[in-house]
C-alpha cells in the first residue's frame, strides 16, 4: 500500500514538474544532444507546426471585415478569431503574398483569404462573400487614400496638376474654420498661469460669501444657508399680506377699550377696583355678542321679531 502510494506522489509531481517545463529527463545531455525539442522529436510550436513540412503554419486569424459565409449564409461579423492555415503562395516585388484557410463554426465551410500588398487589403478567394456597406468619406470628413486607376491618375502631370487644384481650394475653405480653432485653443490654454490664477481667485471669493452666509445664518438660528437677498425676493415678500387676523385681534382690542368708561375707577388709595379685569372681559364678550347679532341681521339669517323675543 506504502508503495503504490509513493508510486502515485511520484507520478503527480512528475506530471505538475512537466507543466512547468522544468522537468529535464536524466538521460538528456545538451552538448550531445542538443535542445530539448530535439531530443523529443517535437517542433517548439507543438500542434501548430504539424504541417510545418508543407509550409503551413496554424496562427490565430482574426477577420478583417463583415462577411457572409458562403455556406450557410450567415454573417461572421469583424473580429471573429479563427485557427487558420498560413502559407505563402507568392510575393509582390519582394513583400510575400499569404493565404490563410479556415473553417466557418457555424457550418464548416472552408473560407480562404489572400492577401493584396499592392492596394493593402485583404482579398476573399473563396468560401465567402464580403458584405457591401457604403462609406462617404466626404461626409465623415476623412481624407480619400488613392488606390487603383486613382494612383495610377497621380503618376499623370495633368491629373496631379489637376489633384493639386482641388487641395488649394479645399484649403482655401477650411482656412476660416481652422482659424477659428486655433483662436479657440489659443484662449482655453493659451496662458494657464493666468488662467489658474483668475479661476482660484473666483474660488477664494464663492468660499468668503459661502461663510458669511453660513455665520448670518447661524446669528438668526437658522440651520441652513440662506441665499443673497434680491430685488425680487423684497417685490414678493412686500405683496404677502396677514390681514385676516391682524385686523381681528385689532377690533377685538378697539372693542374692548370702547366698553370700558372713560373715567378711571380706584379703589383706596388710588389701587383699582377689585374684579375690574374680569368686568372689562365680560363687557368685551358682551360687545362682541351684540356685534355678531348685528351682522346676522343685517345678512337676514335671524329675524328681527326672534331677536325682540329673546331678549325679553
């Protein structure tokens, strides 16, 4: 049991040592042998270099544009990664002409691109068709790179005299517009000690006003601060009236000082009378009675005849 164990401990070393790569076999010498591939008989690409011999090599390939498969139809959108064959089928001058084979995951279809050196794009040989989308470079405002019968024109002097023409009025019309952006940048940075300067001075001065406005605050018992007083602010306040009760409390004191007599009422030795608060209370009640009775009649809620009867 000992053994067997010892056996397996061996073994799971021996297999975490070879994921590492730091497992050397004990019978490999480098001076007679030569490298580790060597002596194992395996390319330092492993699977990837299994058709080495034929010339292909298997690279990750990412595709250039939308294509439609030409298998099933559907759309391998820009950027799908696929392991595909690399190998060279020819050169232009002295840059190398590459195909590269893969299979669709979507049917297994085989799709073949070579590459253009002479226009710089990629050509779709078979398996699959590129998706037309139109682009206006005008309207993108990019500029137009030549290619083709269009850079064979530029080899021309009358179609590069031509060319130069059209660039000086181009010229000409962005001329106002770029002066215009250089004015813009030259205001935004052109001095940033100057402009540092003047945007913590406005900062200096917002923190000031923000602490007396929190110390007026705090004197009146506020607990939140409160904005500078406007114009506005003193128009609207100055429209609010409180009459309804102010007006009340105002009759009600004028009434009170009408049921009292004019001729002050003392008691020994000049103190007033006793309960003379109480009278003046009552009489203001009894004037506020008559007062009310007054104002019912004259609305014709109670009639005169009722009125003579209750108060016989």
């Amino acid at each position: 049991m000992i053994d067997a164990f010892a056996v397996f401990l061996f073994q799971s070393t021996l297999a975490a040592a070879r994921a590492d790569n730091f497992y050397f076999p004990p019978e490999w010498t480098p001076k007679q042998q030569g490298s580790l591939n060597k002596f194992q008989g395996q390319h330092p690409l492993r699977e990837r270099a299994r058709k080495i011999d034929q010339g292909i090599l298997v690279i990750r390939f990412e595709m250039p544009f939308n294509v439609w498969c030409g298998g099933c139809h559907s759309m391998i959108a820009k950027g799908v990664r696929f392991n595909a064959e690399k190998k060279q089928i020819g050169k232009y001058y002295t840059t190398k002409i590459w195909s590269f084979s893969m299979k669709a995951a979507c049917c297994k279809h085989e799709i073949e691109i070579h590459t253009d050196p002479k226009n710089c794009e990629y050509v779709i040989v078979k398996g699959a068709e590129r998706k037309t989308e139109t682009y206006d470079a005008a309207d993108a405002g990019s500029l137009v790179v030549a290619t083709g019968e269009d850079r064979e024109k530029l080899t021309d002097p009358f179609a590069k005299l031509e060319h130069d023409e059209e660039d000086i009025l181009k010229g000409k019309e962005s001329a106002k517009q770029l002066m215009l952006l250089q004015k813009q940048s030259d205001i935004k940075h052109g001095n940033d000690y100057s402009v540092n300067r003047a945007l913590r001075a406005q900062l200096r001065d917002q923190k000031k006003r923000v602490a007396l406005e929190e110390a007026h605050s705090k004197k009146l018992g506020i607990g939140i601060r409160l904005l500078p007083a406007s114009e506005d602010d003193a128009q609207a306040a100055g429209s609010v009236r409180f009459a309804q009760k102010f007006d009340k409390n105002r009759r009600d004191k004028r009434a009170a000082i009408r049921a009292t007599s004019i001729f002050s009422q003392s008691g020994a030795y000049g103190l007033p009378p006793a309960g003379s608060d109480q009278k003046l209370q009552l009489l203001a009640k009894r004037r506020k009675i008559q007062a009310a009775e007054a104002q019912s009649l004259l609305r014709g809620r109670i009639k005169a005849s009722s009125l003579a009867a209750q108060r016989s």
